[in-house]
C-alpha cells in the first residue's frame, strides 16, 4: 500500500500537550478522503506519554508507535525515515504543537499534482493554545517566487509537506541541536516543484518551558557543526546557494547564537570572536552584507524585538562591541 502522507510525531516527556497534539489530527476534517499514517516515535519518555500513545493506537488503526532508547531529536528524525518509504508525502509534528482542523483539507487539495514541497502559513500560540500571532512564512510571495526565497523561510521539519524522495540519503546529525538547519534548507533547494498555502495550518507553541533561547547549556554550540553539516551537503553547489547560505548563517549563529551567549553564564569574549572567525572563513571579510537582510526577512523569521536590531546588531558583533551586545540585550528585555 502507498499512503498518501507519513506524519513522524518525535515524543519525549511531553505528556502535558500530547493529547491535545494527537486529537488535532484524528479530528481533522476530510481524514477519510486521505491515506494517512501517523508514526509516533517515543524517545525514551519517562512521564505518561507512552501510555497516552497506546491509547490512540488501540483506538486509530492507522496510528503507530515506535519505542527507543533516547537518543535527542535528530535521533528520532532519522528513526522516522525508516516509515516514510511507502509514502508520497511525509511531515513532522511535534507532539507539543497542533494541527489546523484544514490541514488535511489543504493537503488533500494537491496531494496529486506532483509538488516537491507544500509550504503553509503558522500559527504562533502560547502553552494553552491561545493566539499570539499569526505568521506569514513568505509576505512578499508572488507566482515568481523563487525556491532561493523559500530557502531562507522557517526551516522546521513541520513547517513544510516533502515529497518522500527528497529525503534520499538524507541523514540529520546525531546528537546534534539544530537538526532541522543542518538539513531542511538542502531539501528546499532540491526541489523543482514547490506550492504555498496561504493560510495557517499548524499551530506552534511558542516560549515552551526549556527553550533553547533561554538556555544555558554549551550544547548551545552545536550550531557551528549543524552549519558545517547544512554547507557540506550543497558540496559544489556552495556558491549558487551562497547568498541563501549567508542569510542562515547570520540569522542563527550570528544573530541567535549571539543572544543566546548573552544567557549563557560560561560565556567568553573568544565566543563571540569565533562567530567573526567562522563568518569570515565562510562569506569573506563583509560577511554582514546580504540581500535578505536588507530585504527584511529576519523580521518574519525572528520572533522578538531582536529582528529590529539586526543591522545594528552584526555592526556591533563585527568590530567587536560586546559590551554594547549588552546593552542591546537590556534594551531588548525592557520592552517585554
């Protein structure tokens, strides 16, 4: 049997929001009209939710689980393209976010007109589920798009429906944060094919307990290898991406690793230089300069007043004024 979309749903201790997660599926409107299969992958979790999983499965045929050992969520991804072959189309969910009630109606609209990519607009949502913003993944979207313009957009595994064979010896980093930038902006740029929903089908919780943006854990750093990872992939076609490349690149390592230095108490003066070092050995000495920047498109990407500041932002980073990082920061954190 060929389904028609694999939905891989990495589960680790999120027992709280679970429920809500699977219920947002199997209350979609027109499921029956899709071929789905739904792989819940239980990373070890030690909370309620491999019983919460069971009883879904139990209930909904086309609802499985896969329990492992834990292993991070690249882990898990990777455990996932093992369920995807005998699919058209596969998309992750994770288990703390939510689905539009029309997610499966929009899907169901071109599952069959052979698009590489779907793309969709996103739903930003407190904890509970309540509206914070809505957010439009391409604003200056037009039939003469690009898929470099779509390079540079969300980046998350959920945030975009793939055609299965995208995801040919395709591999994310173990044990690695920031999966989804090691790898997600390669497949956008494998694509020949790519169609944008213009409406929110995903609800993303945002300011989740334990978000890296707050984190004080040097695995922090793990940015520098999912970077090198996302470039090596593109191999000689590095400088056609080179643009799109750069903007990534400043966006979360120059930008949000920056910040996240900022919360980082073991944090030192040679951590910031090394983003200078790295920039440069990538984009040369104006590694600052880049169209999607001067476009604006940090504004739709960065969810803070951060993505105000940018310019000003990586003039400071560039020669060196750490102690006005600083006072960015301050200023940032006044205006919550």
């Amino acid at each position: 049997m060929t389904y028609d979309l694999t939905v891989i749903i990495p589960v680790y201790n999120t027992e709280k929001y679970l429920r809500r997660c699977l219920e947002s599926i199997v209350n979609q409107d027109d499921i029956e009209q899709c071929s789905i299969k739904v792989i819940c992958i239980n990373d070890g979790s030690t909370d309620e939710s491999r019983k919460i999983i069971e009883e879904f499965v139990e209930k909904y045929s086309y609802i499985e689980i896969f329990n492992k050992e834990n292993g991070g969520l690249a882990d898990v991804r990777n455990t996932g393209l093992q369920f995807i072959n005998d699919s058209l189309y596969t998309v992750s969910l994770d288990s703390d976010d939510f689905w539009d009630k029309s997610f499966l109606t929009e899907f169901n609209k071109y599952k069959s007109s052979n698009y590489d990519l779907i793309f969709f607009d996103i739903n930003l949502v407190d904890c509970d589920g309540n509206p914070v913003k809505e957010l439009i993944v391409n604003p200056k979207f037009d039939k003469y798009n690009k898929k470099k313009d779509f390079m540079v957009v969300k980046h998350a595994a959920w945030s975009k429906i793939c055609r299965t064979n995208l995801y040919d010896n395709i591999n994310f980093p173990k044990g690695k944060l920031y999966e989804d930038l090691a790898v997600m902006p390669y497949l956008t740029s494998r694509a020949e094919r790519i169609h944008y929903i213009q409406k929110p089908l995903i609800n993303y919780v945002i300011n989740t307990p334990g978000s890296i943006m707050n984190s004080s854990k040097s695995n922090i750093f793990d940015i520098y290898d999912s970077l090198i990872h996302l470039f090596n992939l593109f191999g000689n076609h590095f400088e056609k991406y080179r643009n799109e490349l750069q903007y990534l690149a400043i966006e979360h390592l120059c930008v949000g690793h920056t910040y996240r230095l900022l919360n980082y108490p073991e944090a030192t003066k040679q951590d910031f230089k090394d983003i200078v070092i790295f920039m440069e050995k990538y984009f040369g000495k104006h590694w600052d300069k880049n169209k999607y920047v001067k476009r604006g498109v940090q504004k739709v990407n960065i969810n803070s007043s951060l993505s105000y500041v940018v310019p000003v932002f990586l003039k400071f980073l560039k020669y060196g004024g750490i102690i006005k990082l600083y006072d960015i920061k301050r200023v940032l954190l006044s205006k919550k």
